[in-house]
C-alpha cells in the first residue's frame, strides 16, 4: 500500500472541506473494499477522509412511509434493526447475508452502493424498494445513481448523506450466492408497493436493472406462477469462472420465483 | 508521514508511531509483538486475523490502525486469565478443535462473537456465523462441536 495522509474530520462540511484541499482525495467507510483495493496498488490516493467520525451519517430513523438510513450505517446495524425487520423484512435478510460477520461489523450502506459492484446486494434493494439516495447536494432515484459497472451519478467530492427506503406492502429478496465471498451470482429483489410491483436484478448484468416483463405480470397476479415462464435476455450478461451469461438469465428467473415466494 | 495511535490493547493502554498505511494487524503484530493475530490471506478472505474492536469481530487486515485509534482492541493473547484458557480456547483444547492451528486465533475470536449474538447457538448458526474463517486441516467439524461446547460453558 502506498502511504496518503489521514483525516478524521467529525462533521460533512469538514470532510468536503479537506476533500477540497486534497490532490487525489478518497473518502473511506468500512474500507472493506477500499482497504484491499489499496493494499494491491490498484488504488493510491493522496488523503484518506474517514467517514467514521461523523456521527450525522450514522443511524435508522423509522418514519411512517420510510425507513432512513445513514450511509456510515453498517450491514451489522441494518440487519439487527428492528425497525427495519418490521416494516422491510426483506431489506434485513438482504443485509444479513451480505458477505459474513466481520464485513457486516465494518462495511457500510454508502460504501457499498459508492462502490456499485456489479454484484453488490444493495442496489437490487435500492432499485426494488424505489429508494431515494440523499448526498450533500441533491436526491437521486436509485435508478438514476446507479449508472454502469463500478459507475454512479456521484461527483468525484459528493457524499453520500442517506438512504430513504419507501415501506412496500411486500418484498422478497432471494439470491443465488458465490460460495466463497456470498455476492449475488444473481440476485432478484421483488417489491409490491403503492405505485406497483418492481423487480430488480443484481448480479447478472454489469449494472443492477429492471425487468418490466415481470414487474406486469405481477401487477396483475403477485404470485411465483406469474414470473415462472419469463425469460431474460442473456445478451449483456456476465460471464465468469462462476456462472455463463445463459446460466444467469436462466437464475434470474428461478430468483424471481423465489423472492415473491418469500415476499411478505 | 507518521502519526501516534493510541489505543487499549487487551486492557493495556499502548501508544506509538506508526504510517497511516500501517494495518492494524502489522500493528499488533510488529509494533506489540502480539503475534497470536495471524496473516492467512492478507485478501479480507480466511479470518486468520480476526480481533475484536470495541466488542465486534473485525478483520485486522482489512483495516489500518489508525482507525483503531482511541479503542479497545481485544486479541487472542487478551483471553487467557491468571494462566487459565478462556473457556472457548479450553473447548477448542478439549475438542479437537484445531490441528495445524493456524486459523485458530481467529477461529476463537469469532466463535466468541458468534456466543454474544447466539448464546445457545444451533450447528447451523455456527456454521453460517463462520462464513469469513477458512480452516484448511479440520474439515470444520470439531471446530463447530468446540463452540458448541464453548458456548455452554459460557452460559455458565
Ligand atoms: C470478503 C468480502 C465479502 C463480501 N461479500 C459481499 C456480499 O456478499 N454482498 C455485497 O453486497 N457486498 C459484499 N462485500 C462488500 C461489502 O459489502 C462492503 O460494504 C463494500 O465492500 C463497501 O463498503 P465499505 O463501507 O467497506 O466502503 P469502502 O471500502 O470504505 O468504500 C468503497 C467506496 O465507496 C466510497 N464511499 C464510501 N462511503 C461513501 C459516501 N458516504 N459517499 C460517497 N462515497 C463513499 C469510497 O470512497 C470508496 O470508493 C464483501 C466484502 C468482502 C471483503
Ligand atoms: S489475513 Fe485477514 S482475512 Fe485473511
Ligand atoms: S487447523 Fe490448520 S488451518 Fe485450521
């Protein structure tokens, strides 16, 4: 790892404030991709901006339609929350299984969509759930943060502030993990909520995305028959030592089965 | 650039210089010569090197010292007291727990988390609760029976 000064400012203002000082800045969360990004080299910044001293960005606040999340908050902190086990009992699982024990105690919800791997549980949630992602300067759907792999709508000095989930009527996550780092090979996140049901996929593609086809078949009939016989196109899809692109989109709708069998 | 950290280090304040880029467990390791804290993978993968941070299983290789700074550290050497194996380092002992014993520091520090979540834990919860520990000599079976035994004597 190559050396970089430290900072630990306590509030956003001062963490924008020494960003703008910087010749090569890097805000740090968890660090659990940061951290090892840096340790091979692929990644040198100039100043390190830990985003751990700023109490603001931390917490889950329970509203009557949304549940808020601050981006310092970590996996360990959402799964454990029991205002988000009751209102998204989804949105738990999802977390739950997101790597194991000591990533969840350190990584964070604006280190992981910040980082916008293409097969990071997060955005599936984020996009199903029709989430909001508040920064220092604007409100972005989740649809237009996410932009392509490893890409987002942030500007190089933006900060993630929070995460604003809608509470659905009822959502359902089912993924199928890497066993070795439990990212999605494919993940579905399925959501029925006021505005209609939304169908997000992780994994599978270089960016999370929607699958309108699936999203009307369950508007008119919320049930695993709906999605059973859908299929994606493989075209964009990834294709890896884990999985081929046909096996993906093959995945993605055994996934989708699955998560509107355990919506609730 | 160097810095002074200054953190509790299994009960003991310590303080020192060291880089930013310093990791907690080279830190630990080279600073404290507390070499129990082991380096498997040095990828964030086999949990060789797990310590706990204010109460919380961590990775120390996946996170630098300065952000321990000001905490409490807690690491394998810390468990023992007045000579007496910790009774998760005794279960191990008296189970089979471990052969080669590499992975074994951090296997303790996690099953002793996994007692704080789970105090009865199931064979399941375990196993799933050591996602991020490899061991590549026992098969994990008598790793799971010594926490399950460990976690008894714990509940007293
Ligand atoms: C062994 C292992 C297994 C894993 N398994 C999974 C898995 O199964 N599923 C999954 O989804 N993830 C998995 N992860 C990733 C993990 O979930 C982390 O959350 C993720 O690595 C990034 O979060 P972090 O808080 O550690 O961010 P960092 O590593 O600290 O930061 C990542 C990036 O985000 C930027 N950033 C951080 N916070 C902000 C902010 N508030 N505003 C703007 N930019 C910001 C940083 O500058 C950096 O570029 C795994 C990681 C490891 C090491
Ligand atoms: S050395 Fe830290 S996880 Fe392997
Ligand atoms: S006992 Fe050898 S690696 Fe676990």
């Amino acid at each position: 790892m190559y050396n970089f000064a430290y900072h630990r400012p306590d509030s956003v203002d001062a963490a924008k404030s020494v960003f703008s000082g910087g010749d090569d800045p890097k805000f740090v969360a968890g660090g659990m991709t940061l951290i090892p990004t840096m340790k091979q080299r692929l990644a040198a910044p100039s100043d390190l901006i830990d985003l751990d001293g700023i109490g603001a960005l931390k917490g889950i606040k329970a509203e009557a339609d949304k549940i808020v999340v601050g981006a310092m908050t970590t996996h360990a902190d959402v799964a454990a929350s029991p205002e988000i086990r009751k209102a998204i009992p989804a949105l738990a699982k999802l977390v739950e299984a997101i790597g194991d024990p000591q990533v969840r105690n350190r990584g964070t919800i604006g280190g992981s969509i910040a980082n916008n791997d293409p097969a990071a549980d997060y955005p599936a949630a984020l996009v199903g759930l029709g989430a909001t992602v508040v920064t220092d300067r604007r409100q972005l759907a989740a649809e237009d943060f996410f932009t392509g792999l490893f890409e987002t709508a942030l500007e190089p000095d933006e900060l993630i502030t929070e995460v604003s989930f809608p509470i659905p009527e009822a959502a359902g996550y089912a993924k199928f993990a890497n066993p070795a780092s439990r990212y999605a090979i494919v993940g579905v996140f399925v959501a029925r909520t006021g505005g209609g049901v939304r169908v997000a996929v992780t994994g599978a593609g270089p960016c999370v995305f929607r699958v309108p086809e699936m999203e009307k078949a369950l508007a008119s009939s919320f049930s695993a028959d709906a999605v059973k016989d859908i299929k994606v196109s493989d075209s964009d899809f990834n294709s890896d030592i884990h999985a081929s692109a046909p096996y993906r989109a093959h995945l993605v709708t055994v996934m989708a089965r699955r998560a509107v069998e355990a919506a609730q | 650039m160097r810095t002074t950290v200054s953190m509790t280090v299994n009960g003991r304040s310590v303080s020192d210089e060291v880089e930013p880029r310093t990791l907690l467990v080279q830190f630990l390791r080279d600073n404290l010569r507390l070499t129990g804290t082991h380096v498997g993978c040095d990828t964030s993968q086999c949990g060789a090197c797990v310590v706990h941070v204010d109460g919380k299983s961590v990775k120390a290789c996946s996170m630098l010292a300065v952000q321990a700074d000001g905490r409490e550290v807690l690491t394998i050497e810390g468990l023992a007291e007045d000579g007496e194996l910790h009774p998760m380092q005794a279960a191990f002992k008296e189970h089979h727990g471990l052969q080669c014993g590499f992975c074994t520091p951090g296997m303790v520090m996690s099953a002793i988390d996994i007692v704080k979540q789970h105090p009865d834990p199931t064979e399941a919860e375990i196993r799933e609760s050591l996602e991020g520990n490899l061991c590549r000599c026992t098969g994990y079976h008598n790793i799971v029976k010594s926490i399950v035994a460990g976690a008894k004597t714990m509940r007293g």
